[in-house]
C-alpha cells in the first residue's frame, strides 16, 4: 500500500474494480486492518440502518485538534451537536446572516478575481479559495471579520487555519506510535500543529469572551448572528438515552464546548467549501462543453450578472439555476471532501447482506470509488464515468445521475 500512497484513491478503485463489489480487506504497516465495503447496501447499514453500532475511528487521531466536537465525538455528545447545529442552520436569522455574508465576500472574490485578469496575472486558485472560504467561515462562525485583525494577526491565523488539516492528514498517513513520539517530543509537523493551535485558539477564546460579556451588556450594538453567540444562548440541554430510553443525559454549555462546536462547524465549512470549489473549477476547465451551458444558462435567467458591477447573485436567484445545481452535484459526488469513510464496529454486527462484522473491526466506505463504479451508478453508455457523467448533466434535472438504489 505504501507504494500507492500517492494515488491511493485510484488504486482502491481498482481494487473494488477487482472484487467486483465484493468486501475486501486492506492492511498497512503500523495501522489497524480494515474490511473495504463498496456497495450500496453496506453503504447504508453502516451510515443509515446500523449507525449505533459504529463509532469514529479517527477520534484518537484529532482529539487535540477538534476537542469533543462533532468531528471527534459520539454519543450523547454528537447527538448534541447535530440537533444545535440542525436548529440553527433551520433559523431564518442565521440563514439571512449566511447569505448576506457569502454575498459580500463572493463580490470581494470577483475583484480578486478580476484584478488578476486586468493584470494578466495567473491567480494561485488554491490560496484564493481558501481566503474565501476561510473569511466567510469565521464570520458565520466567530463574528470575526478578518480584515478587522491586525496584518500581523489576520496573516497568523489564516497560516495558522489552513495548515490544521494539512498535519492531521500527515498523521493519518503514519503509524500511530511515529506520530504520537513526534508530538511527545515535539518535533516536525507536531510542533508546528501546537503552535497552529495556539494561535488559532486564542482568537476563538477571546471571541467568546468578548461574546458572554456582550450577552449581558445592553448597551453593546446589536451584529449579524454567529455560532458563538447562538450556543450561549441556551445553557443547559438534556436528551434521552438511545439504549434505554429513560436516562437523562444532560449536556452544559462551557466556554470549551462552544470553542470545540464552533471551531468544529467552522473548519469543516471552510474546508469542504475550499475544496469543492477548486474541484469545480477543474472540471469546468476539463468540460469546456459544461462550462458554456453553465453560461448559457446564467445570460438567460440571469443576464444582470453580465453587466459591470451587478451584485451577486441571492439565494432566490440561485434557485433558477438547476443546470448549475446539476453541475455543481455532480462535481461533488465524483471529487467527495470525504473520499474515504472509516467507522470502528462498536459490537458484534451483521449486514444486511449476511457479512459479519465483529466489534473493534474497522470498516471503509471509498467514497471516491463507490462514485466511479458502473455497477452502481446508471451512466448509460460506455466510457470513463467521469466523461459520461458530465456529458450527462441536465438530461436528469437537477439530480444529475441516478443510481441503482443509491441516493
């Protein structure tokens, strides 16, 4: 496997090629072996009907990073989390600040953009996307706007955001003991990542100080909603044990779980936001073909966006667009932020197949090539499934390809 480290995603797809939907298993030195699942039912005992029977399994690895976010945590404390953060995304207030925040940050996107054509200056599409995504996501997250730090502070923390999961995939990568000698003695990356963190940390905490004491102060002007401000809005919350039904878990609002819940939400919206547009942006260079009906569709539903200075788009406008949606779809589902799925098996478990599955085992979903899998996915004519199904998008709506069974 380490010979393949460098294009491992393809090479697991050979191999689920291989054992035409069959599970295997994948073994690398110093790291737990895994059973390989790469059909849609698995798919869906393991993410669906099964669920309580799986834990992470890469808690360990980012537990100093994430803390007892949602990324790291199970239980009643995931449970916690996904019910506040499916409340607060539903509320019109957060959905209006959302907007009004990607819109003003989209518009200093185009100047960057812009400025670098007048110029003829090639843009560093990696780095443009994640100031974006990056200033968007601590807005919506800590109330922070990155313009307000200091260049000193504002350059810090962005450095400091972005190389975060760039260490967490180096640990991912190593054994657990390489990695886990280099953080006891400091040493590489592991030095860097506790410096990261440090920096990181002390804008999030003086945020959510700054936030408990305008709770209290009437006389601080009111601002945009953020995540921060949200979750101390209710102190304390309590749910019930999914085993039993009757115990009572209560769960308190410290300053630790709101810097853990808002970083968590935060970093996954700036990455998975980053990424998928650079994707995006690929294949539209590699479907020149998509990339006109794309425009063609914007110049009839939208043709103020083709005039100087036109504002961007709303959440109302968007809605018209299904060909982009469609496009936009189908770019996330061939390039998954996720391209590996890993989950412990917590007891003894059957699918739904018959498979067993015995507790402690680790099993993956390959994301990346469950989506190229023609056993699958219904892509109508021979080919690569990239090719076909973007030379596809459109014929199906706003759903892009269909599936045999999977949504």
């Amino acid at each position: 496997m380490f010979k393949h480290r460098h294009d491992i995603h393809d090479w697991i797809l050979d191999e689920c090629k291989r054992c035409d939907g069959r599970p295997w298993v994948l073994t690398a030195l110093g790291r737990p072996t895994s059973i390989v699942f790469s059909n849609v039912e698995a798919f869906e005992d393991v993410l669906h009907r099964k669920f309580d029977k799986f834990g992470k399994c890469s808690a360990w690895l980012v537990s100093d990073v994430f803390g007892d976010g949602i990324f790291a945590a199970d239980g009643v404390s995931w449970i916690h989390q996904r019910k506040t953060a499916c409340h607060l995304f539903s509320l019109h207030m957060m959905r209006e600040s959302m907007e009004q925040i990607v819109r003003e940050q989209a518009a200093v996107l185009c100047e960057t953009l812009e400025a670098h054509s007048t110029a003829n200056n090639p843009a560093n599409l990696k780095y443009t996307m994640d100031w974006y995504a990056t200033n968007v996501f601590t807005r919506v997250g800590f109330g922070v706007d990155l313009q307000s730090l200091s260049s000193q502070e504002h350059d810090e923390f962005f450095r400091a955001f972005t190389r975060l999961p760039i260490a967490v995939h180096r640990r991912i990568q190593q054994p657990g003991w390489l990695w886990r000698i280099k953080r006891a003695f400091n040493l590489g990356y592991e030095k860097q990542l506790k410096l990261d963190m440090k920096r990181v940390d002390s804008v999030i905490y003086q945020v959510i100080s700054q936030s408990m004491e305008s709770k209290t102060d009437v006389n601080t002007p009111q601002r945009l909603p953020d995540l921060i401000s949200l979750f101390l809005a209710k102190e304390t919350n309590e749910y019930l044990d999914q085993q039993d039904g009757s115990t009572t878990h209560r769960v308190k609002t410290s300053p630790k779980l709101i810097r853990d819940m808002a970083f968590n939400f935060t970093a996954a919206g700036r990455g998975t936001t980053s990424q998928s547009l650079q994707w995006f942006f690929i294949m539209m260079n590699r479907y020149p073909h998509v990339a006109a009906k794309i425009r063609e569709e914007l110049l009839s539903k939208l043709p103020r966006l083709f005039h100087k200075d036109s504002a961007p788009p709303t959440m109302n406008d968007v809605q018209q667009l299904t060909y982009l949606e469609a496009a936009i779809k189908e770019s996330l589902r061939l390039n998954p932020v996720a391209p590996l799925i890993g989950r412990t098996a917590t007891q003894d478990v059957y699918f739904s197949d018959g498979t067993f599955v015995p507790s402690g085992t680790r099993v993956v979903i390959p994301t990346f090539a469950v989506a190229r899998l023609q056993s699958i996915w219904v892509l109508g004519v021979p080919g690569g499934p990239e090719v076909l199904s973007w030379s596809q998008v459109g014929h199906a709506g706003a759903q892009g390809c269909s599936s045999n069974g999977a949504e």
